[in-house]
C-alpha cells in the first residue's frame, strides 16, 4: 500500500521522487532522480535526515505520518518537498 508519494527539489534545483510503502507490515521507501518512473534510483541517506519507520503510537493516523515524513524532509534534509502526488488516483 503507498503510503505517500512527494516530489523534491534539491539545493541546485534537481527534482528527486520519494516514495513511501506500507509493505507486510514495514514502511519501505524508494527514492530515485526526477519526477517520471525511469529515474536512477538513489540512496535514502543522500537525504541526510531520518525518515520515520513507524509510528509515534497506535493512534497515529496516516495524515498524521506523512505530515512527520515532510517535515522531516523540509526542515531536516537537503532537499524540500514540491509538491505531494495525490496517491488516490481512480478512472
């Protein structure tokens, strides 16, 4: 299950894609260069910051979660998030 799906700009303006997954039980994350689905595929720590694995209690909504993933990326990383993907998309 995707949990969230943020578009990055780093300090020299390159965009970077991080996505965050709920998968058996353990939140994975994927992040590689720019904002398609061919970019190279990149080192979480190139972020400098840690992400959260789990949550701050049982109560903690997925909203919630997310809000502590971009905060951490605004106010703790090299990168900012641009723009949160809508991760509800139907036809």
């Amino acid at each position: 299950m995707k949990i969230c799906h943020l578009h990055l700009r780093d300090s020299m303006g390159n965009p970077k894609t991080l996505i965050c997954r709920l998968e058996e039980g353990a939140v994975h994350y994927t992040m590689y260069g720019g904002h398609g689905s061919s970019g190279m595929g990149f080192s979480l720590s190139n972020l400098q910051c840690k992400l959260p694995v789990e949550k701050l209690s049982p109560k903690e909504t997925k909203e919630e979660f997310v809000k502590r993933i971009v905060n951490e990326i605004n106010f703790r990383s090299v990168c900012r998030v641009i723009k949160q993907v809508d991760c509800n998309v139907t036809f």
